[in-house]
C-alpha cells in the first residue's frame, strides 16, 4: 500500500484500495459504492474483481441493497442469492456471489457511500476480517475527502458533510474524449448525467449473459439513456442491431442514438468538432418562403391574441436568432404586450454552465410570460431558460417556437404554440444564423451540406464491441 503514500490520482488511489482489500481478505472482488447527495442510489465508483455487467447491473436503490448501511451499520450476508435486503439477488448468484460484507464510509459521522466485499465462497466474516475493511473504508474516505477539497479541520456544516454528486465525475474514465465532450455540453446546460451505469443483456446462453449492451449515458432527470457512435455509417450494422434488440427487449426504455454525424453537426451548432469553421456553400434550397412565414405568424399572432384576451402578456425573447421572428409576431398581437430579452452565454467547449448575458429588465413576477424563440432543436436552451424563469414566479409561463426540430430533441419541452415543424436540416435565415451569416435573409433557407466529417478520431474499443 506505499501507493498512498504516492501522487497516485485519487481515482488509481481508489482502485489500490479496492484490489489490496480483496487480495488480503482472498476474496473475489471489492468495490466502493457513494451515495447520491439524496442518498436514494448507490454507484460503484472503484472496483476489483467483479465483471461488467455485474457493476452495471442497475440502478441500486440504497432503502433495498443492505439499507442498514445508511445508518452507518457493518452489515453481513452469507447467502447473496437468497438475503431480501439485497436488491439484485439473482444476479448476485449469476456472478457467483456468495456473501458480502459491507462496510460504511463516513465523514463527521454521516454515512456517504459503503466498501463492500465480495466472496464467491459462502464465508462468516471474522472481526478481524471486519476491522481490516473498517479501516479500507476509512482510506477510502480518506482519498475521496482529498477530491471534495474538504478541510478535515473544518467544522461540520450541510455543505461538508456529503460528497455533491457533481464531484463525482472526478472518478469516471471516459472511453472517449467525445463522451467526455458531450458530459461538458450537458454539464454547462445543467443535465444531470451517469456514464454507463448500466449494462442491458440482450442474449442468453445457458442462462449466461452472452450478450449485452451498455449506452454511454444515462441522464436521470430526462429518465433517457444516450448512445455517441464516432463509427462510420457503414460499420454501424453491428451496432444498429444491438440497438434494435435493445428496443425490442427493454420497449419501456427511453433511448437515444447519436450518430457520429449528429454528434458532428450538434457540435457544430456550437462551434465546436470536426465541422467547427466548415465554410458553408450558400443556401442549398428555400424551405419556407417569406409569405408563408408572415401567413404563419399571423395565425400564431391570432392564437395568442385570443388565448390572452383580457389578460396582459409580456414576450421574452432569447437572442438573438428571435428578433425578426420577435418583431413580426408582436405586430400580429392585438392585445397589449410588453417585451423583454434575455441573452444567455454560448456554449464553446466550456467548463463552466451556462450564465444570463443580458437578463430581464422587469420583474415577471404574477405575470404571463409567453417565451418566444425562433428555434427549439435539442430544448437544452430552453429548458434552462424555463426552469431560470420559474423560479421567479410568473403568474403563467409558456412558449411560441416558430421552427420546431424535434427529430434532434434531446430535452422534452412544452411548446405551446410552434410555427413549423422542421427535419434535421441546418436553416438560416429570418434571423437565424451560420457562424453569424444569414440572419438577414427575407426567407427561411437549408444550408448546402458542409464538407463532410472527416474520419479523424479512433474508433474505440467499445465502439468496436
Ligand atoms: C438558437 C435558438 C435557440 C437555440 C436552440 O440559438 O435561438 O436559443 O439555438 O437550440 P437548442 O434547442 O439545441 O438548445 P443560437 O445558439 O443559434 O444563438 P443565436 O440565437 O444567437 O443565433
């Protein structure tokens, strides 16, 4: 163990301790669970010993699996397959798990995670087995304290006293750097994320997993799971097949597949990628002309005036892609209304989230605030916009999209008022813009596809499974 003593990152630190502890007790595996900040799940963050698809077994709940450990109790299970405080019992005797001993990690006295240990033999734990995992699980807390930064010295306060969740991410080893890009594009829009917490076995052979399936992501608050391929369309059949096993056998499983060229032009938008700086080649065709945008905007403009008659209203535009869109559909309002615009930071490979430019001038508080944005592709913009306005108590909140990309949608938002329905084309024009061109375009054009993505980056590992 003179690795502890080493500048090991915590993450190596972790991993030393997990393998010491099962090699000294000689058993199977040992792993090092935390707890979310509610304390309601449990994830594996270090492991030794145990496989794949154990680990990503699912989502453990911490009130089924050995739930006297939040009370900061060492607890004891002889026989994994049969022990009702365990919540995934067939699996454990799948993997061959006899008994397992856990452990609590704690700090201040507040339990945050547990180290258990596995054994395929069935065992009973001596107290010295019992004290030398009491005292791995201290280490363990030890290193995970040195990632949170948290003073040992410092008084004990709701802030210290539990590992965020965010902090997390610390520990996660991304297979590739356009996960760990994608984690920093939902982090700066504020979507909560695990990376492969979960396997889905797709084939059985001899009641053995033969086959199984881990999406990348898995973005609790949206109860979404997401597939990022950087593989070429034409090596895709593999994988498509899986997918569509995935579809059939878990058909209650909301999932999500970005291809690599999604993935390509959805960091395009935000200039970053393989096609960051692509020099569009003008505008390949018109989608929706400028009489059809006005006959559009007069309807939308007649709907919102009938809907809010008698009521006042105030418009929040986003910028700035809203403003023609904006300053037509007020003049097709005939109620009163009262504008206001919000401008909100770019997302360009940055670390931080997403902060307000330009913020309101007016209170919205007990107010009707119709949200007005020229576009809704991914709703990541605009779900942070709606739950940023929420929390400042408007009377009613809803939202006038004159272009809906919902093919692309990644966040559900509500739309109650769209203009057009669009497919998964870049459109410029009427406002919106490529790289800051094409704004002032009278019509509502698609782009002639841009060079296409260039084959630079590995195909991984796990691509390749
Ligand atoms: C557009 C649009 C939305 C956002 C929607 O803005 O005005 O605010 O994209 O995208 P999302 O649903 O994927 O989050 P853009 O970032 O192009 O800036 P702009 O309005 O200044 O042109």
């Amino acid at each position: 163990m003179a690795e502890l003593n080493s500048n090991l990152p915590p993450k190596e630190l972790l991993e030393h301790i997990a393998r010491s502890c099962a090699n000294a007790l000689s058993v199977a595996g040992c792993s090092i669970l935390l707890l979310n900040s509610k304390k309601t799940h449990l994830l594996h963050v270090s492991s030794h010993g145990l496989g794949d698809w154990y680990l990503r077994k699912g989502f453990i709940e911490a009130d089924k699996s050995l739930p006297e450990m939040l009370r900061g109790e060492v607890v004891e299970v002889t026989d994994a397959g049969q022990d009702l405080r365990l919540q995934f019992r067939e699996m454990a005797e799948q993997a061959g798990i006899a008994s397992i001993l856990s452990v609590p990690l704690q700090q201040n006295g507040e339990t945050f995670g547990a180290l258990r240990v596995y054994s395929r033999n069935r065992r009973i734990f001596s107290r010295r087995d019992k004290e030398f995992a009491a005292r791995m699980a201290d280490l363990s807390a030890l290193v995970l304290r040195q990632i949170q930064s948290v003073e040992l010295t410092t008084k004990p306060s709701p802030e210290n006293q539990e590992l965020k969740p965010l902090e997390l991410k610390k520990l996660v080893t991304f297979a590739h750097p356009s996960e760990e890009q994608f984690a920093r594009l939902l982090d700066f829009y504020d979507i909560k994320w695990l990376y492969e917490p979960r396997s889905f076995p797709l084939q059985w052979q001899d009641n053995r997993i033969g086959e199984m399936f881990t999406p990348d992501f898995y973005l609790p608050e949206l109860n979404l799971y997401v597939e990022l391929t950087t593989l070429k369309q034409s090596l895709m059949r593999e994988k498509n097949q899986k997918i569509r096993h995935l579809k059939e056998l878990y058909p209650e499983v909301e999932f999500k597949l970005l291809t690599r060229k999604d993935y390509s032009n959805l960091l395009a938008k935000y200039g970053c990628g393989p096609l960051a700086g692509a020099k569009a080649e003008g505008v390949a065709r018109v989608l929706f002309g400028d009489a059809q945008i006005e006959e559009k905007v007069r309807e939308l403009g007649k709907r919102i005036s009938d809907d809010y008659a008698s009521h006042s209203l105030l418009l929040v535009g986003v910028l700035k892609g809203v403003f023609c869109f904006m300053a037509d559909l007020m003049r097709h309002i005939s109620i009163p209304v009262a504008v206001d615009f919000l401008g909100i930071s770019y997302y360009a490979d940055a670390s931080s989230g997403v902060s307000i430019t330009r913020d309101l001038d007016q209170s919205i508080k007990g107010k009707n605030v119709l949200m007005v944005e020229d576009i809704v592709d991914t709703g990541m913009t605009l779900n942070y916009i709606l739950n940023y306005l929420r929390t400042r108590d408007p009377a009613s909140l809803k939202v006038c999209a004159l272009l809906d990309k919902r093919v692309r949608r990644l966040v559900q938002v509500p739309l109650d008022y769209v203009g057009f329905e669009i497919g998964d084309e870049f459109v410029v024009g009427y406002g919106l813009d490529y790289q800051g061109e094409y704004r002032n375009l009278p019509f509502i054009g698609v782009l002639k596809p841009t060079t296409s993505v260039p084959q630079t980056e590995r195909e991984t590992k796990k691509d390749s499974e």
